[in-house]
C-alpha cells in the first residue's frame, strides 16, 4: 500500500504499474476493468504526462484497515486517499482529489501482491484548491 503512493509521487510508473500484474484494476472515473501491468499501465502514463512541468504530488493514504482472512493467504483492505500539489518550494499547497482505495490481496511466494483495486473519487479540486 504505501509502496504505491511512494512509487507514484516519485514518478515510477514502470514500478506502480507492476504492483498490479495479478490483479484487476476498477476506477469509477475511468468506468473499465483493467487487468495486468501492461493494461494498467497506460492510466499512470497519462497521469505522468498530464502532470508534466506542472506540479509536485503527495499522495496520502489514511484510515487504513486491513483484513487478513483465516489461514493467512487473502487479505482485504480500505483506505482514505488525498492528493496534495503544488507549484514550487513559494506556492502554496493544493489539495486537489480525495477518495477510497478498496483492495484485495493474496500471498504468493511469501509476498503479498494485489489482486483487485477500485478506485472511487469522492472531492475534487477546483482551480483554487478547494475541495467540493
């Protein structure tokens, strides 16, 4: 979970989109089911070029809970996102989107990998900011 957020501020799209080579990938803004790494792919290079030159992101995960099924090998999990951006070191902060992850995981080889995300957005931004 918090590998996502890490790899997408920092620009590593290859890395964030192999986070979901097992896994089907669902977003209400987006209206499709995306399956594998190289499906998944093409959403985060659009969000890299949308942003390109433009502005610094943060991405917040808060009020994780995490479900780990009896006998260990599936887990479940929700949490709260918040993007944050701004311009420039003198620029204020914006917050721009929030909204729920809701994933779910299985244990293969002794790692813990995605096997499903969706995706909702609940607030955006609008040019000043604001949250509505």
């Amino acid at each position: 979970m918090n590998s996502y957020a890490s790899l997408l501020d920092g620009g590593d799209m290859d890395a964030v989109a192999s986070l979901f080579e097992h896994a089907t990938w669902r977003s209400d803004p987006y209206g499709t089911v995306l399956r594998g790494s190289a499906e998944v792919r093409p959403v985060y290079e659009q969000m890299k070029a949308d942003a390109a030159g433009s502005r610094r992101t943060k991405h917040l995960l808060t009020n994780l809970t995490v479900t780990v099924e009896p006998g260990g090998q599936t887990a479940s999990s929700h949490c709260y996102w918040t993007v944050l951006q701004n311009a420039g070191p003198t620029q204020r902060i914006d917050i721009t989107l929030s909204g729920q992850y809701v994933d779910q995981f299985e244990k293969a080889d002794g790692k813990w990998r995605f096997t499903d995300r969706l995706i909702t957005v609940d607030l955006e931004g609008d040019q000043s900011g604001r949250i509505g």
